[in-house]
C-alpha cells in the first residue's frame, strides 16, 4: 500500500528526513495514540524495534542553502507499507492535519492526498529503482560500500530480519543482488539519540541510489518492496520502485 502526500513549505532543514519522520509520528498519535506507543515506546523507552514502512521525498524546483533548502515549488512525500492497520493510522491521521510545524520553525501545508497503484511482482528476478538511499552497514555499524564483498551478505541479513520481524520468519531463500547503476550519497541528518550518546549534533549516513536486480522468492520480493529494503527505512531510506 502506498500513499503520496503533497506538502507545500517555503523551506526545510538541509537534515530534513527527520522532519518528515516527525510528521508520519505525529499523525500516528493524533489518529491512534495507543497504537503509536505501540510500535514507538516501550517500557517508557524509545522502542528499537523494526517499523514496517518506508519513505521517500521528492523536492521540486528547489534551491540548496548552507544550512535549509529553499522550495519554490512542492514536496512530494511517499509512504510505502504493507501493514494494513499502520497504513489506515498513518492516512487518517494525514488527512486530520492541515499544518505542521516542525522545531517551531518549518511550517508544512498539508495538500492533496493520494492513494498509489503498487506494482504486482509475479517474476523471481526484478528491476527495481531506488526512491531513496539503500542504506547497508556491518555488524559493527559501518556503512558499506556495494563492491564490498560483504555487501550482500548483509543486505540478506537485514531483509531476512525485516520480513521475519513483520511476518514471523524471514527470506524464503537468499536474495542475489545485482546493481546495475547506481551512485554513493551521503546524507546529514540529526538524530537526537545519536547526539545524546557522541554529543555530536550530525550523523552521516552513507547510502546508494540508482538501479539495481533483485532475485529471490516472489513473496520475499513483493513484501520487500512494500517494507524497502535495507536500514533506516523508516527514516527516509530504502524505498523502491519496480522498473522492469
């Protein structure tokens, strides 16, 4: 399921994937506060655990700053889900919210709300486009380039982990990853977590965009093209498009 959202704004911070995490949270808890704390605290704590959902943006006609981007036309914001009960709390709290105003600062127009026909995979090998960085990383945290050798063994892990986190088990055989062009992209962001434990205010992600084939089962695949894939998806990362 899949929900394009169309947000008028006069600028946004140059980190301005966390604001659009603030949103979707924000109308998470406007339209189902218990089901918010659900999947976002627990025991009066931060929950790590897995949100089944991606996103990405599309900024149009804009211009770079030091510090903000200024837009001269809209934001185009895509939710990506295949949790029915996240999908219908994420839209009906959307459609309650006619502005947001993020760090008291970056005012966001709620504009038009549509719903996305998705893509029905019914091949073993798929050609997908990256919407949004594909983030991979160790087991010690380092981002990983994608001629590292390890590169697909750890993008098995953390799909097998996804799907077994959302459905109860994991991939239904390894995944065979064959990029096709793609390019590095590092991100800025401030994450407040990050800064309480290095007393650093800016995290950078390293990430890859750009096309690339995947074969696997074709439910892994479908179900990994409604969650995304890779890390930090819920934050902006790892949203995918299916080309061919």
């Amino acid at each position: 399921m899949r929900v394009q959202i169309t947000i008028y704004t006069e600028c946004i911070p140059l980190a301005y994937r966390m604001m659009f995490v603030s949103l979707i949270k924000n109308s998470l808890e406007k339209s189902n506060s218990s089901y918010f704390n659900e999947l976002y605290n627990f025991e009066d704590k931060k929950s790590k655990k897995i949100k089944p959902f991606t996103f990405s943006t599309y900024l149009e006609d804009y211009e770079m700053g030091k510090e903000e981007i200024k837009i001269k036309g809209k934001v185009n914001l895509t939710i990506s889900t295949p949790d029915t009960e996240l999908f219908i709390n994420i839209y009906n709290g959307l459609v309650n919210i006619s502005q947001y105003t993020y760090n008291n600062k970056f005012k966001l127009t709620i504009g038009k709300i549509i719903l996305l026909k998705e893509s029905w995979i019914n091949s073993e090998k798929v050609t997908f486009k990256s919407l949004s960085p594909i983030v991979v990383k160790d087991k010690d945290g380092n981002f990983l380039r994608v001629e590292d050798e390890r590169y697909v063994n750890e993008l098995n892990y953390i799909s097998n982990l996804s799907l077994k986190t959302y459905r109860g088990y994991g991939l239904k055989r390894p995944l065979e990853f064959i990029p096709v062009k793609y390019e590095k992209v590092v991100v800025k962001e401030k994450i407040s977590s990050f800064t309480e434990i290095t007393k650093k205010d800016v995290f950078y992600i390293t990430g890859y965009k750009g096309t690339f084939r995947l074969s696997g089962d074709k439910e892994d695949l479908r179900l990994l093209y409604s969650l995304g894939i890779g890390y930090r998806r819920s934050q902006g990362f790892g949203n995918l498009e299916v080309i061919g």
